[in-house]
C-alpha cells in the first residue's frame, strides 16, 4: 500500500468508529464481522452487545462459529466458554478446580455501541466521536423544529459493495455527477452550474454549504401542477472521519426537509458494507416510509451501476495534486485533505522499544503490533514514562489484558531504587499518537520508559 493511497484495510481506521451490523443482525447467535482487514465476533451477552476478536486463543477457531451457552459464548473447537467481559469461565478438558490461564481470555475493542439499530464498534481508541443518524443538537432546519412534527430516522438496507470505501464517500459528497449518473431520479433537470460552497472545519470533520435554485421535478407540488419547478434549497453536506458522510436538504419554499446519513464499514481489500439512514419530519405511515426508502435505495442503485462500470478496481489518493479538481469540486477537495490528515502518521507503526531499569538492562520488550523482540541495555534521556496500571499478570510474564494511556515524550526517569527495582520487561503494545508521544500498554506492578525508533533506523 502506498502511503499516497487509502485502502480498506489501512491501519489508522482501527482508530475510529465503525458500523459492523445492523441491531436486527445480532440475535441469539454469534455474528462474525470483518473491519479493516480484521475479525470480530458480536454476541448478545448479559443484554448487551459484546464484541471480541473472532479467535479462540487457545486453536484460533473462529469464535463465530460458535454459540450462545448459559449467557457464554462457546468456541466450537473444544467448547471453551467466555463470559461478557471476554474472560473464559470454562475449559472442559480441565479437572474441576484447577486454575485456567490467565491468558485465556478475549481480545476485546475499545469500544462497541448499539445505537439507532446499527452496532458500532472501534478496535482502539477513537480519535474521533461516534456518528449520529439524526442532525447534531440545535442543528435542526430552523423551520422544522422537531417539536413541530413527528421526526422519524428510517434504517434502509444494508449493502456489501466491491470498492474502495473512500471512493463510495467522494461519491456521495459529490453533486456535479447527478445529471449524468441519476437522469431518472435526482438529476433528470440537467446539468446546473454548482457555486462555490462554505466550508466550515471542526477538527477531523467538515460541513460545506450551498443555497441555490433547482428544478424540483420530483416535488408533488410540482407534478400536479400547484407548486413551481424552480424552488430554493440549501444543502448542507457534512462529513467525519474516516467513513461517514451526511446530507441535509432543506427545501426553502415548503419547508419541508431531509438528513441523509452515508457510513461505509471497510471490511477487506477489496470489500466494504454500506449502511444509510434517511430521518425526516411526518414519516409516520408505513407505505410512505417504503416509498421513501426504495426511491432513496434507487438512487444508491444508480451509484452503484457506476461503481461497476467505471470505477471499479480504482485505489483513492489521498494527496489532492494526484486528480485534476475544478471549483465544483471544493468538497471533494476538502474531504481528501481532512481524510489524508485523519490518517497522518497512524499507518505503519514506528518500533517502539522498552527499557526497564532492573539491574541497568531490558530483558524482552514488544514493538508495535504485539510482536515480541529482545532489546539492549541503553536509555536516553528523551524517553516516555509510564506509571502503573492494574492489569493481571500471567505465569509467563505476559498481560493477559492491556489498558492504554498517553504520555508525553521526555519524561524524567526516577531515580529511586525502590522505584527502579519494580520495574518489568514486557511491553505488549505501544502507537505513535498524532501529537508524537508513545500510548503504552501497562501492567500491575509495571513501570518502564519507552523510545520510538523510526523503521529506517537501526536500534542501536
């Protein structure tokens, strides 16, 4: 992979949040998901979603093939059982009363959320908010205040699409192809100049904005002749990192307005799954809602015949100078530019290598990426330190659960011997984090300084 280019498994999206189900999937059975190139396993456990890696650690059976046992998840294999918080409760080769290993527990994410019937999850912790289906708090239309009407958030099908997740957000977020990619639905007016929009950037997110005249051919109004073609609206386009994009329309004449959500959950290299939602006032009557749903789902059919036929196969720069952009394209420029900036520096790992004090040398430490290597005895003075943290200990010296925190480079290293000698000589995990200090995976009784070498030099 090019660091110039985005794929469906780059790291840096193991730092955000992603749609991986919808709630309806979930049900008395493990669910196996793929993210990024990774497996996971959701379950209904204790009620509530739970998540894990999709692999028993004892074979690496994947737990998805598994099932729901006494409110355990149970691996297929040899019938080990899980509890909720990913803790394995039962080994049935094992004698009764003997001790299961520490290690035998789950790995879990950083966070998993249900929430308007879509099942988020984030392997790590996220540099960014969850998305919402609904506009943000006091960003409602101004005419149509939610006390007004009833607001109703529809769920439309979700979809396993064969493309480059990116390429499906640029798609979204881009009006100049309505003309010729939806003549039968949105774009059956013709071509129409697109002015310039305001952007406004909020971090890792965006909205662009844009009031114009459009031909509203598929306003009722207009086709029964009370209304006129020519209407005003106001578009707001918003986006997030890395994978979620939004859409409110207002339309200035009636009224009347729609929010548009568009998430893409990057599965593998080459697949992805699409999730949408359409919220909107006076959705109450069911054959409205389908009616609602299965012209917004024949748009997404218009976009995706040219996924097929011409976009296919296509990776997605991140730097803008590799495409050719013209004044329309500002949001799709500026989605680039906030993608690009979402992944800086949280792709390949640098090596990050631990070094304890205990008698003035390391023993083992791990670099990025739970990979384990030996390190030699040496310290500078730019390194980051790290307090204690209450994670078990197994008989081997590993953690059988990590918890992570920040820490700023440069940090003093103490220089009392009580302080030295608890010092340990294991590093499960550590990450560059965007601002350049080390987050670090601790364990009980644990203490130990940290430097991070980039891959082009040598460890001395």
């Amino acid at each position: 992979m090019s660091t110039a280019e985005f794929t469906n498994i780059h790291p840096a999206l193991l730092d955000y949040w992603h749609p991986v189900a919808l709630s309806q999937e979930v049900t008395s059975a493990p669910l196996g998901v793929r993210l990024a190139g990774q497996g996971w396993v959701l379950a209904r456990m204790d009620g509530a979603v739970s998540a894990f890696a999709d692999a028993c650690p004892h074979r690496r059976a994947r737990l998805s093939a598994g099932q729901i046992v006494a409110g355990t998840l149970q691996c297929r294999y040899h019938g080990w059982r899980y509890g909720a918080d990913g803790t394995c409760t039962l080994i049935p080769a094992l004698d009764q009363g003997a001790s299961i290993p520490a290690r035998a527990a789950l790995q879990r994410p950083a966070g998993v959320a249900e929430h308007d019937g879509i099942i988020w999850l984030a392997p790590r912790t996220p540099r960014a908010p969850r998305p919402a289906l609904a506009p943000p708090h006091g960003h409602w239309p101004a005419s149509q205040q939610p006390q007004r009407q009833p607001v109703t958030t529809v769920l439309m099908p979700a979809l396993r699409v064969p493309s480059n997740a990116a390429l499906l957000i640029d798609n979204f977020l881009d009006e100049a192809h309505f003309p010729f990619v939806h003549a039968a639905t949105i774009g059956g007016a013709g071509p129409e100049p697109i002015a310039r929009p305001e952007i406004d950037r909020d971090g890792l997110a965006f909205t662009a904005v844009r009031e114009h005249r459009f031909t509203n051919m598929n306003d009722p109004g207009v086709k029964d002749g009370t209304l006129p073609a020519v209407q005003r609206r106001r578009m707001t386009y918003g986006y997030r990192a890395p994978l979620h994009a939004t859409l409110l329309l207002e339309f200035l004449d009636t009224g009347s307005w729609q929010f548009l959500t568009f998430s893409a959950q990057p599965e593998d290299a080459g697949s992805c799954r699409v999730y949408q939602s359409l919220t909107a006032p006076g959705l109450t009557d069911p054959v409205q809602v389908k009616d609602s749903v299965e012209y917004e789902m024949s748009i997404f059919a218009e976009d995706l015949d040219l996924q097929r036929h011409a976009l296919s196969g296509l990776e997605f720069p991140l730097d803008p100078a590799a495409e050719l952009h013209i004044r329309a394209d500002r949001i799709s420029v500026e989605f680039r530019r906030v993608l690009a900036e979402a992944v800086k520096g949280l792709g390949p790992r640098r090596d990050c290598v631990a070094v304890p004090l205990r008698a003035g040398r390391a023993v083992t430490s791990g670099p990025c990426r739970y990979e384990r290597t030996t390190v030699p005895p040496w310290m500078t003075s730019g390194m980051c330190a790290a307090g204690s943290a209450s994670t078990p200990m197994s008989a081997s010296g590993s953690a059988s659960r990590t918890t992570r925190s920040a820490h700023a480079p440069g940090a003093s290293v103490p220089s009392s011997p009580s302080a030295q000698s608890s010092l340990a000589a294991v590093l499960v995990a550590a990450r560059m984090t965007s601002s350049g200090g080390c987050t670090l995976a601790r364990m009980r009784n644990s203490s130990f300084w940290c430097r991070c070498i980039p891959p082009s030099r040598s460890v001395p």
